[in-house]
C-alpha cells in the first residue's frame, strides 16, 4: 500500500508540471502558437494546397473518384506528392515540437538552459 501512495505522487507532479511551466513562461507560449499558426496558414497550407493541385494535373482529373483511383495510384507522381506532402507535415511537426521544448527550457525545466526563445 506504502508504494501505492508514492506511485501516486510522482503521477501528480508529472500531471501538475505542464501547467507549472504555463505559470511560468505564458507569454512566450501564447507568442510561439500565435507566430506558428500564422506560419502554418499563411506559409504551409498554401504550398500543400498547391501541392495537391499539382497531383489532380498531373492525373489529368478534377477530383478522386473510385473509377480513377487504381490509375492515380499507378502514376508515379502521385507517390511524388505524397512523400512531399509527408515530408512538409513532419518538417511543420517537428518544428513546434522543438520549438516548445525551448520553451520549456526557457522556463527553467531543463537544467542547463541558456535559450532565449522570444
């Protein structure tokens, strides 16, 4: 029973520390996700839109429909588009994913931290 309750403690403040870090260092997280979501519609979803036009030109179609899709997934530039596409969604991931990490060390979570994000 003894190490039940010390399970549970450590769950609470691995629970708890998130918001201790929103406590601490709110700004600069309100800044990054504004700036990021800006980025992300003004830069991002353009490119991929533009993209995936790219690939129904390519397919000489307007539209995905049963009767075509054995022909679009034959094409080689639908493989093209879609491994760009992917490459553009793990590069956009990847970067706010790192990006909240120094955050997080700005916030004096991570010791040795030395990074002024905003």
């Amino acid at each position: 029973m003894k190490n039940f309750f010390c399970g549970t403690k450590d769950w609470f403040f691995t629970v708890m520390k998130p918001f201790g870090l929103m406590k601490k260092n709110f700004g600069n997280i309100i800044a990054f996700e504004v700036n990021f979501r800006l980025f992300t519609f003004f830069v991002l979803f353009p490119v991929m839109t533009c993209l995936e036009r790219l690939w129904l030109i390519g397919n000489k179609t307007t539209v995905i429909t049963w009767d075509n899709l054995f022909e679009i997934i034959k094409n080689p530039l639908t493989w093209i588009v879609l491994i760009l596409l992917g490459i553009l969604l793990v590069f956009g991931t990847m970067f706010e994913q790192f990006a909240l990490y120094d955050v997080r060390a700005v916030g004096g979570f991570l010791s040795g931290a030395s990074v002024v994000l905003f």
